[in-house]
C-alpha cells in the first residue's frame, strides 16, 4: 500500500504523523504543500484545509489521528 503525507512547513501535527509512522515502520512519501500547487489544488478540492492530509490506499483523513494510522500496521 503507497502512504503519502501532505505537509506544511513548521506542523506539529505533520511532525507528529511522520514521527508515528517511522515508529511503526510504515514507508511513506512526503509532498509539501507549500512547494507543489498541484498537489495544494488537489487537497483543496477534496475539502481539506488543515495538514497534514494522509493518503494509504483508498483511505485518506487530515490531522494527526493515531488511530487510522495504527490500523495502517
């Protein structure tokens, strides 16, 4: 399953979802928001307006949520 994080620089919360999930040793790919307007264009239009966004399969959820992210292991 490919995990991607959507982030913004200085979040806690996105620090806290990359943190969690090299805990838990799950591969992840990293996309900054505030460097890549394509992918800032794409969170907007599915309604998400606070980072991080995670996507794991066909799953996807923002903030930090630990439980979504242990079902992941």
């Amino acid at each position: 399953m490919t995990v991607t994080v959507y982030t913004t620089p200085s979040c806690v919360q996105c620090d806290s979802t990359k943190r969690l999930l090299n805990k838990n040793n799950v591969e992840y790919n990293v996309v900054d928001l505030s460097t890549n307007p394509d992918a800032h264009a794409m969170v907007l239009e599915l309604g998400y307006t606070q980072a991080p966004i995670v996507f794991a399969g066909d799953d996807h959820w923002s903030g930090f949520r630990p439980d979504k992210i242990e079902n992941l292991v």
